[in-house]
C-alpha cells in the first residue's frame, strides 16, 4: 500500500498535514535542464518515446524542487498517435493531426496496434519507478491518460482550438458517429491505464481539460459517463490505485461527477472554489488544485496569499496541493522552489 508515500496516502482519503504537492506540468519548458534533454532528442514524439530521456525528464522537477510525485513525462496524444493517427509537434504551433471526420477514420483506428506502440512509455514509467525507489523512496509516480472528449477534440479538430467547433458540430450533427468515436477511446484508455499501472504507475490521472465547453447533457454523455466506465474498469483490477479526475471548467456538475464516476480525487481548475466543493464531495474524496499559475509566475507576496488561501480553505479535508492549471513556460524556477517551501512550512 506504500503507506510512507503522503500523496497516495491523501488520494485514498487521508488528511495529510502539510499536504503533498505536485504540480500539472512540472516537467518542461521552464527548466533549462528539461530544454537541454528536448534538444537533445530532437522533435516531441521521439522525446516521449525514448525512454531514457522521458525517464529522465520526468524525474528532473522532484530532483530540483523535493515533490512528492513524479508524473510519467508524456502527452493526452500519445494514444491516438498509437493507434494509428498521425501525430505532429511544431514549435510554436502545438500538436497537428489529421482531421478525423467521418465513420471510416473513425473505424480505422486501431486498437490491436496499441500493446507495441506504447511499450516505449511503458519502459518510462518502469525505469522512472526503478529511480524513484532507489533514489526518492517516498515519492509517489503517477501515470495518465487524456479523458475521450478531450482527447476526441483534438483528433476531429485536427489541432488545438479555443471553442472546438468542428468537434462539438459533429456532436450534435452525428451523434452516433461521436459517440462511437467516444467509445474506443475509453476502450483504448482502460487497457492504456491498465498497462501504466502494471509497469509501475501508483495513481492514474485523466485529464479532462475541454470538458467545459459542453452543455450538462453532453458533459453528461461524453465526460461523466466515460468516466465512469473508465474508473469502473480500473478498479476491478486495481482496486487500490487511485484515480484522479480533472474536468476543467466543469462548474456545477462537479458534485455529480464525483458521484458518478466514484473517482478517488477531483482536480480542481483555478475557477472552482474549494469550500463549494468540499460541500459537495465525499468527505474522502480528496481535492487537488487549484493555485492559478498566474500566482506562480508573479511570485512574491502575491503568491504567499494565493497559497496560504488555498492552505487555509483546504484544511481538515483530503488534499494534494496543485495548480489549477499547468505550469506556463514563463514560470521562473525559483518561484516554484519557493511555493513548496511555502507548502512545506504550512
């Protein structure tokens, strides 16, 4: 059960005092040493398919800074990019698929495909959870997979988008077509999942970053019910590996999700505040988030008063420190070093 580990001990519904923290992407751009490895193993697919490097990067954030998790270094689109999508990283752009519109492409993804095409970040998490132990026995590694409607939007969208149109379209003008897309990504997650904990993930997480762009109904059908089975399915093999759920923008509907989809933690992004959510939660279902990365990048006095807050209206309850969002490539380091000391001393 790694009882010695405070962030699993928070996610089965301790109250750990001071908090565990980690931090949504803590690995990248604003550390030189993650900029130095990028270079190194020239485009983002082969970083995250080399398991040296991706091992590596992963680890560099809990060398520096003394958290209390390592997250696999990776990406949501690493899994349509194994079943078959082409997949592609530009600077300054983001990620570049195929736009993905009709029943063929969605019929030609492949599930089959996915054991070989994920061994190399298997091999990630295994070396990842080999360092850990020998060097940081007390951190905690976690594994993670986009949730299907995120990771739905970027493969109909064919890029990053700030409304998704293309995908919501389909949604409503196809909805069986969406739906079955909805459906083999959730089947492909759970065996994704599954294969990150059997090579040593310790707690998964599902990142839902566009999940608050539906209307109720649909977050209902393609957010909260994926979920669920995902969550469902998980933990009839793994029963004690936690889930971490993160629905962004969800608003009202956080309480249900949490209720129906039994996840063990619930994200929190920076818009949610954490005493309406501690009212509609399970007293051990444990909360994670949310600073606003903005408050990272001012430092100072500013950061001082978002965190302590957040300290004070998380108090008494289950909790693992976070931002609510990821860390920006602007973040200074030493503000980072100086938000977990700041956590450290609460």
């Amino acid at each position: 059960m790694n009882r010695h580990k405070s962030l699993l001990r928070a996610l089965r519904g301790e109250q750990v005092w001071p908090p565990p923290i980690w931090l949504m992407r803590q690995a990248g751009r604003y550390l030189p040493e993650y900029r130095a490895v990028r270079a190194q193993a020239g485009d983002f697919v082969a970083l995250c398919t080399t398991p040296v490097l991706a091992a590596e990067v992963t680890l560099q954030p809990v060398r520096r800074f003394g958290l209390d998790a390592a997250i696999l270094f990776s990406d949501i689109l690493m899994l349509p990019w194994a079943m078959g999508c082409d997949v592609a990283y530009r600077e300054g752009e983001g990620p570049i698929l195929s736009p993905l519109r009709d029943r063929a492409a969605v019929e030609a993804l492949d599930s089959t495909r996915l054991s070989a095409a994920i061994e190399p970040i298997l091999e990630t998490v295994r070396r990842a959870g080999e360092r850990l132990g020998a060097e940081q026995p007390g951190v905690a590694l976690i594994g993670f997979a986009g949730a299907p409607f995120t990771v739905a939007c970027y493969m109909v969208e064919g890029a990053g988008s700030k409304d998704f149109a293309a995908t919501r379209t389909m949604a409503y003008r196809d909805p069986g077509l969406f739906t079955q897309l909805i459906h083999r990504l959730a089947d492909a997650t759970v065996l994704y999942l599954e294969a990150q904990i059997e090579a040593g993930a310790e707690a998964v997480m599902l990142f839902d970053t566009w999940a608050g762009l539906l209307s109720p109904i649909r977050f209902r059908q393609h957010v909260i019910g994926p979920t669920g089975m995902i969550v469902r399915r998980l933990k009839q093999r793994f029963p004690s590996v936690p889930v971490i759920g993160f629905p962004r923008l969800a608003g009202q509907l956080i309480g249900e999700y949490v209720a129906v989809t039994k996840v063990d933690a619930i994200a929190m992004d920076t818009a949610m505040d954490p005493a309406l959510v501690r009212a509609v939660v399970p007293s051990a279902t444990a909360l994670q988030g949310n600073l606003d990365p903005m408050a990272l990048v001012a430092g100072g006095p500013a950061l001082a008063e978002e965190a302590g807050r957040l300290l004070d209206a998380a108090r008494g309850h289950p909790f693992v420190f976070n931002l609510g969002h990821g860390i920006v490539p602007q973040t200074p380091p030493e503000h980072v070093a100086e938000l977990v000391r700041l956590v450290r001393a609460a």
